[in-house]
C-alpha cells in the first residue's frame, strides 16, 4: 500500500457513500457532499476518491482548491474551475457551452480590452442585476457541460474561496435537484477564514449530505503500520503511533514515513520509544504555518508549553512565555481555535506529534533560549530538580556556577534512582558550564563513577582527570580505587595494579579504611594474571608481618587463608572448615560483604573456594548475601560479578533455571557495554552447560561465538569457566579430540594458577569423554594419574566423579559396583546434577548386566531428579535406556513452575495475543530470542501452538496452587 493511501483506511463508509453519489449524478440526479474534517483528517485523500470514481463512471471532472493567498480575486475559485476545460475545448465546444442564457458568462473567461463584469464593492448602482445575470449564465454554462457527461466539481478548501465564487456555488448548489452534477467541496468547520460566511451558506444547504470524518481507531493506525513497515509490525509500535497522531491521518502518514526511514537495518520495526521524539518535517511546516497567524502572546505561549512539556502548568508556561496572567486566557483560546490544544483544563497539545513539531520548528538559538527561562521559572517555584536539570541540559553554557550546583544534585539524585546514564548527562553538561576551579575535581570524580555505573569507557578519561587535578592523596586514594575498577573492567589489569601500587604508597597510614581497600583491590587484581601474582603474595605477606592491619586487611588475610589451602592442596574438608571459619570471624566483626566494586572478586573467590568444597548451598548464600548489598549500595559491576558466580554456582546445584536467568541477566547488560565485569567468564561457562544439559547445543554454541573475550582473558586462569563449557560443547557434538584439548588446557591454566585439586572434576569430564570415543584405555590411565591427588583432595564430588570414570570404563559387573558407589556418595550432596548423571549410567549398567527390575527403578530414580533439574538431555537418555527395556515413558518436559524467568514472561506475554515483534519490544530483546524462548516454553509445557498457550499455564498454576 501506498503512503497516500494511509487515510483511506477506515473509511468504508464515505467511500460507499461517494460511489452513491457518483452513481445517482450519473443518472441524472445532482447533489451538494458536504467532506468535513479538521487537519489532516483525510479530506483531500477522500476528495480524490471522488475524482478517481468520477472518472471511472464518464463524468466531467473539474477541481479547484481554495488558497488564503487568492482569496482577495473576484472569481478565483471559478476561473480556477473552468479555465482549464476552457483552454482546452475546441471553438465548436465552448460555442455549444456559452450559447443562450450562458452567454454572459464568456466576459468572465475572455481578456482583452472589456474587463469581466464589474463586481464587488466597486460596482456600478446596476450591479446586483448584472451579478445575477452573471451567476445565472455561469449556472446555465455548468448545465450545458452536463448535457453530454454528468459533471462533478471538486472544490478543495472552501472556506479560503473568494467571496464571489462562493456566491456562485451558493447558488449552484440550490439548482441541482434535476440535474446531472455533483458538487463536492471539503470544509473544516474551525476555521475562521475572512470569507467564512459565504462558505456557511453553501455547507448548511438543508439538501447537502455530510460526511463527517473521525480519526483512525488504534486498529486503523496497526494496519497502516503493517501497510507500509511490514506485518510483523505490532501493537506496542501501534499504540504509540495511535497516542502521538490521536488517529489523525496527516499526521500519520508522514511519521509513518519518519519511521520507514528509521527502520532497523535487520528489516524489523523501529523501537516505539522512537515514536514521541518525532516531528516530520511536513508537519513542522504546517506548525510553522499555523504559527504565522496566531498572535504573539499565543505564540510565545505554545513555545514555552513545547519547550515545557506534558501538561505544564498555566503558571509556568506564562512565566516562561513572558506574558501576564491576564493575557494567558486570550492566548489560550487563539491556541485552542487554530487547532492546537484540547479545549481542556489543564491545557493540552492536541496531539504529541504537534508538540514535537512546535519544539522542532523553534531555531536552536530560540529554543536554547527557551529552555534556559523554563530553569529559571522552575528552579525559582522550587520544582523537582530533575524537572529544572531537564531544562539546563539545552539551555546555552553561561558559567552559571548555581546551574552547576542544581545538575550536581539533579546528578545524585538520579544515581540513587539507579538512572546512570541521565546523572551522565547532568554532569557531562556541568562540566561544561564550567564549575569553579574548586569544585572541578569532584565534578569529574561524580561523573567518572556514574560512567562506570554506566559502563561507559569515558569513566576511565574522567576519572584519570580528577586524579591528575587532585593534589590531596586521600581523595587521590578513594578515586584511584574507582578508576582501578574501570581498568580491571576494559581488560588493562596491569595498569590497575600499577595504579593500586602508587596509590597505596601515597595513601601510607594518612586513612586507614582506604589503605585497607587499597590493600584488597591491589591482591585480587594482581592475582588475576599470572606474571602479577607475585605483587599479590608479596603484599599478602607483608600484610601478615604487620602487626596492627587495619579491620579491611585483616578479612582480607582471613579470606585468602582457605584460598592459600586450597593451593596447598590441602583436603576439601579442612578447607571448607577454614573458609566457613574465616567467614563467621569476618561477619562477627559487623563488616559487610561489600566494600568496593573491585572488592568483589575476593568474595567470588570464596565462593568459588566453596564449590570446590562441595558446599555448594554455602556459596551461593554467600553470593546471594554480597549481591543485596551490592544492589543497595549501587554497585552495578559488582552486582554483575556475584551474579555471574552465583549462576555457575547454581549450575552445579542443578537448579539449571535459576543458573539461566541469573546468566542472560549479566549477559543482557554486559552486551555492548564498554566495561564489564571479567567475571562474566562464569556467566558464559554456566549459561552454555545449561544448554548443553538441555541439549541446546545450536543455542550454546551462540553463546560461546557471541561473548567473546580478549586475547590477554583467553590466556588466563580466570576464562577457564570458558573452556570447560566449550570442550562440554565440542563433546556433545562429537569432536572429542577439541573437547579434550579444550578440558586440559583449562586445567593446565589452573595449575599454573596453584590450583591443582579444582582442576580435577574437569581432568575426569576429559577422561569420561575419550571413554564416549571408545578410548577406553586411555581413560583409564588418566583415572589412575590421578587417583593419589583424588584421595588426598577427598572431596566427595571428586571421589564420585572418579568412580564414575571407572564405572563406565569397567566390565559391567565391576561397573556396577563402581557407580553404586558413586551414587551412595552423591545421594545426600547438593550436587543434584551429578547424581542424576551417575544414576542414568548406573541404571544403564544395570540394563546390561541384564537386572531389569532394578535397572527400571534406578533409571525412573535418574529420571526423576533429571526432570527437576531441567536437564533434558539427561532425561533423553533415560528415556532411551527405559525403552530399551521396553518401557514406555511419557513426559512433560517441566511445568510453568521450571520454566525460566524470561520464557515464563514471553509465555504470558504470548497467551494474551501478543505478537512475537511487540513481545520483542516490551522486553528489549530480538525476535529471534523471544521465538527461542517460546519453542522451550511449548517443549516444557508438552504444547505445540500458542493457542494452547493460556490452559497450558492455567493448569501449571493450578498445579503449583
């Protein structure tokens, strides 16, 4: 469809009735079709309907469109009519057309040295007889054109008709009964034109049919949309369109082709945030238009109430228009009469899109201008800051130190508001004001921090700034440590530690608490690559021979205890001890788990120290406990980390649905931020192990291609979350001598990193895979490698992940035993994942050795905790393992109770008939994520089709009930 087809749309109704009309001329009928509409309501698209059926049906056509500028020449519009049939028409026709009582009218159309009729103001005392024989000769020349063709004239814009034209179609239109010619002409009936009155007489004819035009309802504005953008395009797009236009066809044909323009390079809609900032051009000009007939009070009043806003109050908008009270009233109605505002209290744009087109069609100087004045009236009634920052950001720089102090606060406020990006903006335009040399420092260190909360690179250039600025080492310290932040986040560890170093220097015993952070961020950031840790064991050390270490450093030294045991290869056991141990000493003394953004990962450390103790419940509390206060203290990367940890963490539990959410929601932030927290790593590692575990290996493999990580990552310890989810993945596909290499090279890194016995589950997932190949004996060595360190580690979940090994490398009676073991040990774990696992084998060595009833019941066991775990793969080869046995097993793959967070909000999303497009707009996601996350909630809910949708979910909350 095309654009100017748009407000055709929705009107069956006057199209029916044009044809109607056209259909009784033809037979000889004439008629008087009133189109009445305000601007932009379609009339001129309906009066074209009428010329194109015209035509259609034989019929003379003849237009005209009426024009404020030719409103001062006798006949304009009659001229305008006639003229080009007349030019046209060859001698014989025009003889046929002016003969008889006509006659008179050829003076009308021919110049030369007699002049037209003298009419008007200046005619002679004789002139109303000769207007008359002049109005009848043009009436008799209209039905003498209709003799051989019915005639339509179309007359566009009435109300700007010159006087005596309008005379001519008053008296037409009272002659049409018996006569084949239909007379058409548009009218708005605001409009208050010089000539309105002789434009009243012909549309109230008692004998006119009115069409009255309305806007388009929200379902005329989506099947615009999905005309012009595509049939994807959805309600969310169309509600706003509907709500910036109120319907008005103008208005939106031409933002539909604003959005045409803005369409996504992958061919989607526009987002529907697009649509209230848009001012077409086209519209613009007619603001402008509009404008230049208005009064100057009632123009500087629409300005102010642009530049203002929704809904401004009367009091502002006058105080920022500069007119009294007195003179907001007249200009109130001026506004209201040209088609502007509602007639409303409290005053309203008609509709959004003329509010854009008014602020856009203000010269920058003047807007500026504007926008400056509305900070000062807001800030002298004492509005809400962000009300007057809003201003400030578009008001002209003046070195306005006050201006600097209220973005300052209107900044701190949207920090608290967990708003980053707009305190970005107040400060980024307080820098420019400029502020006073003294307060320089702390400008650029408030907008450093809100960048970093952002996670914008530019944070890491601010903040060096403020530290270059600043000559006092405390305030040099507490920056430092935020700029440290930054760097570890773009990947530039080595300047950190450089950093942290000099500072800790400067900062000496001046403040002991940031000495103590000092002391955290330096050992954890250096421990992260291997050709630092070095400076982390020293200073450790040094921390140790002290003999007063400050409350920070001290549960910095009581946390690192069970990390350095851990290196030591001490047992699982005696670690878990300390660690619990070093945790009840550190929470004893009142301190919080959250003291600085960089300070995270020494509680992700922990925690990761606790997984590798079996006490997975422990860990993630842990990480649950440091994520709240990092959420209430503001502290976005850190949150990021303790969530990326606690969703490995939540892996090994299997309680894969949590893992999911707790990883896409790091994931989701971290894309396409500058700065991201390097424990992102673990968000990967579970995000693409859940997947795996249900046998989503397109979408795991996704994940692994799209979070990608630096060279310098990829060659530390800290991506071995990476590597061990992407050998998992190389061995779900089959390519066992990747997955393998991928495996060793991980635990190659943690063994350099001191971290042999954690190395040692993922040593055996290498060892299960070559057995998978058929490399049977090669697995078996590497089992018997390794078996001295599993028994001095003595971590349960290691012990069972050895007997598996054995297990499926041995002969079936051997292999039995083996994996008995195996699921003894891990029955009463967290480890909810593995037993499953050792339970699926355990039965399928069951089925082997040919001991089916037990087979059967271990297998339904596995199945069991596979299926509360979300584990499908699993369950599919319980599943198969089962119907080798010949038992049939029919599952519903999870109720609405497993189904993620997100697939359990597009699920319901889709249940109301929500499309797929507007799904993905509501949740700032693609559409191929939403239909990914769909297809998983169909499997899991045993559906196939969004109709089913709705009873679906009501029986699973029936169930959960």
């Amino acid at each position: 469809m095309r654009t100017a087809d748009v407000p055709l749309i929705e009107r069956d109704h006057e199209l029916a009735v044009l044809e109607a009309a056209v259909t009784r001329c033809r037979r000889g009928a004439g008629q008087l079709l009133l189109i009445e509409g305000g601007p932009g309501m379609g009339k001129s698209a309906l009066l074209a309907a009428l010329r194109r059926r015209s035509e259609a049906e034989g019929c003379r056509v003849l237009q005209a469109r009426s024009d404020e500028s030719e409103g001062g020449f006798p006949y304009g519009v009659v001229r305008q009519l006639f003229e080009g049939w007349l030019a046209s028409a060859p001698p014989d026709e025009r003889c046929r057309v002016f003969r008889g009582p006509a006659g008179p009218a050829r003076r009308l159309f021919e110049y030369g040295p007699q002049d037209a009729p003298p009419v008007g103001r200046d005619a002679a005392p004789s002139a109303g007889d000769r207007q008359h024989v002049l109005l009848n000769g043009l009436y008799w020349m209209c039905v003498h054109l209709a003799e051989r063709r019915p005639l339509s004239l179309l007359l566009d814009d009435v109300w700007w008709g010159d006087a005596p034209s309008l005379r001519f179609l008053h008296y037409l239109a009272t002659r049409l009964d018996s006569r084949p010619i239909l007379l058409g002409v548009t009218t708005d009936p605001a409009q208050k034109g010089p000539r309105i009155s002789g434009a009243h007489a012909v549309v109230s004819l008692p004998a006119a049919e009115l069409l009255r035009l309305t806007p388009l309802s929200v379902s005329g504005v989506r099947a615009c949309l999905a005309a012009r953008l595509g049939e994807e395009t959805g309600s969310v797009l169309g509600d706003a369109c509907h709500q910036a236009t109120g319907g008005t066809p103008f208005y939106l044909r031409e933002l539909v082709d604003e959005l045409a323009a803005a369409a996504r390079p992958d061919g989607g809609p526009p987002p529907a945030a697009l649509v209230p900032g848009l001012a077409p051009p086209r519209v613009v000009h007619g603001m402008l238009r509009r404008l230049r007939s208005l009064p100057a009070p009632a123009v500087a009043l629409v300005e102010a109430m642009a530049v203002l806003g929704t809904e401004p109050g009367l009091t502002y908008a006058g105080g920022v228009a500069g007119i009294d009270q007195g003179a907001v009233a007249g200009a109130l109605g001026a506004l209201v009469d040209g088609g502007l505002l509602r007639p409303d209290l409290p005053p309203r744009f008609l509709y959004p899109v003329v509010r854009a087109a008014i602020y856009h069609s203000l010269p920058a100087t003047r807007r500026n201008a504007v926008h400056a004045r509305a900070a000062h009236v807001l800030a002298r009634a004492a509005a809400p800051v962000d009300d007057i920052a809003r201003h400030l950001l578009h008001a002209d720089v003046t070195g306005n130190r006050e201006a600097v102090a209220l973005l300052r606060r209107a900044a701190r406020k949207a920090v608290a508001d967990d708003r980053p990006t707009a305190a970005v903006a107040y400060l980024t335009r307080a820098l420019q004001e400029p502020p006073a040399a003294e307060d320089e420092v702390a400008v650029l260190t408030e907008l450093g921090r809100a960048e970093v909360r952002a996670r914008l690179v530019a944070a890491l250039d601010h903040l060096g700034q403020a530290m270059e600025l600043s000559a006092d080492p405390v305030q040099r310290g507490r920056i430092g440590l935020d700029l440290a932040t930054g760097l570890v986040t773009a990947d530039r560890v080595e300047e950190a530690v450089s950093l942290l170093q000099q500072l800790r220097e400067e900062v000496g015993d001046r403040d002991e608490t940031l000495g103590g952070r000092l002391d955290v961020a330096l050992v954890v950031t250096a421990s992260q690559a291997s050709h630092l840790r070095h400076i982390a064991k020293e200073r450790l050390r040094e921390l140790a021979r002290t003999d007063a270490a400050s409350p920070v450093a001290a549960r910095l030294l009581a946390l690192d205890e069970p990390a350095a045991a851990l290196r030591r290869g001490e047992p699982a056991a005696r670690i878990g001890e300390l660690t619990e141990k070093a945790l009840a000493t550190v929470f004893a003394d009142g301190l919080a788990s959250y003291d600085h953004e960089v300070s995270a990962q020494l509680w992700c450390r922990v925690a990761a120290v606790l997984v590798c103790c079996d006490l997975l419940g422990d860990a993630e509390r842990l990480l649950t406990h440091a994520l709240a206060d990092a959420e209430e203290t503001g502290a976005p990367i850190a949150a990021d980390s303790y969530r990326a940890v606690r969703a490995w963490a939540r892996y090994q539990r299997g309680r894969l649905a949590e893992a999911e959410t707790d990883a896409r929601h790091v994931l989701e932030r971290a894309d396409g931020a500058g700065l991201r927290s390097p424990m992102a790593v673990f968000a990967v590692g579970a995000l693409t192990r859940v997947l795996i575990a249900r046998h989503e290996l397109d979408a795991a493999a996704a994940v692994v291609r799209t979070h990608d990580f630096s060279a310098s990552m990829r060659r530390s310890a800290i991506y071995v979350p990476v590597l061990f989810a992407r050998g998992r993945l190389h061995g779900a596909r089959g390519d066992v001598d990747t997955a393998v290499e991928d495996i060793l090279h991980g635990c190659r890194l943690m063994e350099d990193w001191g971290l042999r016995n954690p190395a040692l589950l993922q040593t055996l997932d290498a060892a299960v895979l070559l057995n998978r190949a058929g490399r049977t004996e090669e697995a078996g060595a590497m089992v018997e490698r390794l078996r001295p360190r599993v028994r001095a580690f003595a971590s349960r979940r290691v012990i069972a992940a050895t007997l598996r090994v054995r297990g499926l490398t041995a002969a079936p009676g051997p292999a039995v035993r083996y994996l008995e073991e195996a699921a003894e040990l891990l029955a009463g774990s967290e480890a909810r994942l593995d037993h499953a696992t050792v339970l699926v084998d355990l039965g399928a060595a069951l089925r082997r050795c040919e001991r089916w009833a037990r087979a059967r019941q271990t297998l339904h066991q596995g199945l069991a905790v596979a299926r509360r775990c979300g584990a499908w793969g699993l369950v599919n080869d319980a599943r198969s393992e089962l119907s080798a046995m010949g038992v049939r097993v029919r599952v519903a793959e999870e109720g609405n109770g497993t189904l993620t967070s997100r697939e359990r909000r597009v699920a319901a999303l889709a249940a109301e008939g929500i499309r797929n497009r507007d799904i993905a707009q509501t949740l700032f996601v693609t559409v191929k994520t939403v239909e990914w996350h769909l297809n998983r909630a169909y499997r899991k809910l045993g559906i196939t089709s969004r109709h089913e949708l709705p009873k679906a979910l009501a029986r699973q909350r029936a169930a959960a009930v």
